[in-house]
C-alpha cells in the first residue's frame, strides 16, 4: 500500500514536472476554476465569458483586447480525455434563441479550452511573432468544493459540528426526530442506513433551497454516478459511549471515511490541486433575501473555502518543487443586474466584507485576491420611476414563473441595500432571525432576448474586469 502510493505520487510529480516545462517554455497554459454554490450562474458565466473572447466588442476593460494585442480566438478539445467537455455551443444557443431560456446547472466537473493568439508587448515585441496561450476552464459544483473541508475532520468532529447547525435550519425537524430514536449501538442494517441518509439529503436539500450555503456533504446533493452507493449512504449520528464493533455508529463512521478517501480526495488530485487561478461566484442577494442566518452561514462558508485552496506565488519553479498553487482568487457577487447601477457600490462592499477573513488569509498566502459584483449576462433595464413623492431606482424585466416558464414584464425596486455592510453583518453574527425595518426583496428574472451585432458577445456588467483580474496579466 505504502510503495503503490509513493509510486503513484512519484509519477503525478513526473507528469507535472513535464506539464510545467512544456507550459513554461512552448504554449503557456492557464487552468481557470469556476466554481460557486447553488444558483450562482456558474454555466452562464463560462458561457457568456467565452462568447465575449471570441467576439470581444463588449470587454474594453481588458488590456489585451483594449490595446489589439488579441489577434484570434478558437476553441480546441480540451487536453483531459476522461473529463466531459463543458457544452458551450448548447448552453449559448439556450440563451441566445427566439424564446431563451437559462441553460441547464453544473452537476459535474466539466471542461473547455479556449486558445488565444496574442501579439507580445514590451522592449522584443517587434523581434517577436504572436504566441499562443490557451485557458483551460474548469466547471465544477461549489457543493463539491465544500467537501474538502471534510478530508480533515473525523466522524464524531463532523456530526457535532452537523447536529449543532440542524436546529437552527428549516426541514430538519423529521431528520433530528428520526435519530432520537435510533441507538447508535443497534446492529448495523442497510434499510435503516437508507432511511437515514434519505432523511438527511432531504433536509440538506431544504436548507440549500432556504438559502444555506453549508450543506456538506456535498455529493448528498449531486450525487452523479455515486447516488445508492455505500460511500453516499451514511448520516450524522451521536457517538455511543463504546461504539460496539458491528453497529450502527462504526459502520456510519466507515462509510464517512469511505465518503474522504474515494469519492473527495480523488476530486481534489485530480482536478481541484492543478488549478492555476480561480473565481468564486456567490448568489449574496439570494442570501440577503432569505435573512440574516443565511447571510452568516455565507460568511462562515466563504471563510471554509479558502482552506480548500492552496493559495500563493505559482512561479515555474515553485511548480517543479511542490506542485501547483492557486495565484489569483476572485470573489463575485453576481446577479448585479438585479439592482439599479446606483447600487452596486454597496453589494460590492457587502462582498468585500463577506470574504474578508478569507481574503486575509489568502493575502498572507502570498495570493492575489478581489471581490467585485457583476452579472455574466444581464436580463434587465434600468428604469426609475415615481412612487409616493420620490423617485426609484428600478430594474425593469421578464419575471421567471416559479415552473421556470416566462412571465410577465415587471419594473422591480428590491430596497436599497445599506451603505455600511455592517448593518448587516452584525445582525447576522448576532443571530438575527429576520431584518429589523428592512425587507430585502428578490426576484428572478428570464434571459432576455439578445440581438447581437457582428464582433460583440452578450451583453455583461463587468465581466471584462473579472477577466482581467484573473488572466489578462498572462495576455
């Protein structure tokens, strides 16, 4: 066991030593990860960004493209034959129909690359051809990400920290009547795993729905090829005093450090440890919408995920030595086109704050890191309009019908977000249960349809910026 794992690490290092070189020397290569909890607009970001590459009439804000440096862009198969290639063309032609409509969620990791023909700068720019970079694009669910948190706790540290949140989310009350009834003792038996982890999923599909980020595990949610197997069938339990050796509790607990070893740590080698820069998309008015416990359960998240990453300088050389680390991290609000521009000062700030312990520490790291508020492609207008004797700063759009069919055309004003985010904050950490004197509305919003001119891609805010900041220094 001890020499197959040093054989099998010693030829990933090797494999990596010569990805390095041929990436530092030939065609440099970017793994961009995309990642972001339920309903962040993961697949719509991925889509919307590279439409705007391949037709860049709409990203001024990036420097390559601004100084027409960015000769050509294509689309190449991506150089990892075991992961699905993420369905650009499909999803683009959701959003881009007569009628459009939302493309359909990450459930998987997926993967695209996007080669780009650059015209070099600086003192041997005229002595130099055009070089080729190609991005590497990495989709994969923000629920997965999570897990990684996991690798480093035990069974009995993971169902503490589990029972103590429970009673505190909505639709975990049948899920905690249910284990009050059960001995941890009792002889393992597979249909009382099954109702169990049943229970469980559902009231971690409650919460998600009710705007929880921290719904761990993640693969309980989008399961994939895993759902029914042993590894997914599990629950949190309370430790016995002495676990007997054929019960409930020991079985439980194998099948949690069945969950780390098969199904997390071979997602983190061989996908999540090789990414170079990363963006995390965060529905924040979602979790404003649903109260200051969601909104604290967000921050406590965004702090947990950047001990997922191994954040710092990724100079070729430090390559070689300890593998790849992840440069740049960017934090995004999105879904900015739901509120006027006036206001997106202050989701920004709120951003900013969310992310600020994780932020911290990945500055410590030696990363570069940003929080912004954008939308990958924007569905509304703005609009202001006269309401009791002042003026509002409305969004104007097609509302989606909760079956996710097209409604009706709606101007919206959500409320005015507040100016310092600790008006939000505090309460949260405080335990609020709801917002005193506010009520922060949400709505969501249809595609709109797009007429797009020769040369432009949809229509974004600050999507340029974002790419910027994660890989315009390499253009």
């Amino acid at each position: 066991m001890v020499i197959g794992t040093i054989a099998d690490t010693l030829s990933r290092g090797v494999g990596n030593v010569s990805d390095t070189l041929s990436e530092t020397f030939f065609e440099p290569v970017i793994r961009l990860g995309v990642t972001g909890l339920s309903r962040a607009g993961k697949t719509v970001f991925i889509t919307s960004l590279v439409a705007n590459l391949l037709d860049r009439g709409r990203m001024p804000q990036l420097a390559a493209e601004a100084e027409a440096r960015i000769l050509a862009a294509y689309l190449q198969p991506q150089p990892d034959d075991t992961v699905p290639r993420f369905d650009y063309e499909t999803h683009l032609a959701a959003l881009t129909a007569r009628t459009p409509h939302w493309p359909e969620s990450t459930r998987a990791v997926s993967e695209l690359r996007l080669s780009l023909k650059v015209r070099p700068t600086g003192m041997l720019a005229g002595l130099q051809g055009p070089r080729t970079l190609h991005l590497d694009i990495v989709d994969y669910p923000g629920e997965w990400l999570l897990d990684l948190s996991l690798l480093e706790q035990s069974f009995e540290a993971w169902t503490d920290a589990t029972l103590k949140r429970l009673p505190q989310r909505p639709g975990a009350e049948p899920f905690l009547a249910l284990i009050g009834g059960v001995d941890p003792n009792e002889e393992f038996s597979e249909p009382k795993a099954k109702a169990l982890a049943a229970s469980f999923t559902e009231a971690l599909n409650i919460a998600r729905e009710a705007g929880f980020s921290d719904c761990t595990p993640g693969r309980f949610l989008l399961p994939g090829e895993k759902e029914g197997s042993p590894a997914l069938t599990f629950a949190p339990l309370p430790k016995p005093e002495d676990p007997a050796r054929r019960g409930l509790w020991r079985e439980m607990e194998r099948r949690f450090e069945a969950y780390k070893s098969q199904i997390v740590k071979p997602f983190f080698r061989d996908h999540f440890s090789r990414i170079d820069r990363q963006i995390v998309l965060v529905d924040a008015l979602g979790a404003i919408h649903a109260g200051p416990q969601a909104l604290e359960d967000l921050r406590r998240t965004m702090a947990g995920i950047l001990g997922a990453f191994r954040p710092g300088p990724n100079a070729w050389l430090t390559q070689l030595l300890r593998g790849r680390r992840v440069e740049k991290i960017l934090f995004a609000a999105t879904k900015a086109d739901h509120l006027h521009h006036s206001q997106h000062g202050r989701l920004t700030a709120i951003m900013e704050a969310l992310t600020r312990e994780a932020r911290d520490r990945a500055r410590f790291a030696g990363a570069e890191t940003s929080a912004m508020s954008m939308a990958a492609l924007r569905a509304t207008v703005e609009q202001t309009l006269p309401h009791e004797g002042r003026e509002l700063d409305c969004v104007r759009g097609t509302l989606l019908n909760p079956d996710g069919s097209r409604g009706r055309q709606a101007a919206f004003y959500p409320g005015a977000l507040p100016e310092d985010p600790t008006h939000l904050l505090t309460p949260a950490r405080e335990g609020a249960e709801q917002w005193l004197g506010d009520d922060y509305e949400i709505m969501r919003f249809a595609p709109a349809p797009l007429t797009l001119k020769p040369g432009e891609g949809p229509p974004h805010i600050r999507l340029d910026r974002a790419a910027q900041f994660l890989f315009g220094d390499r253009l």
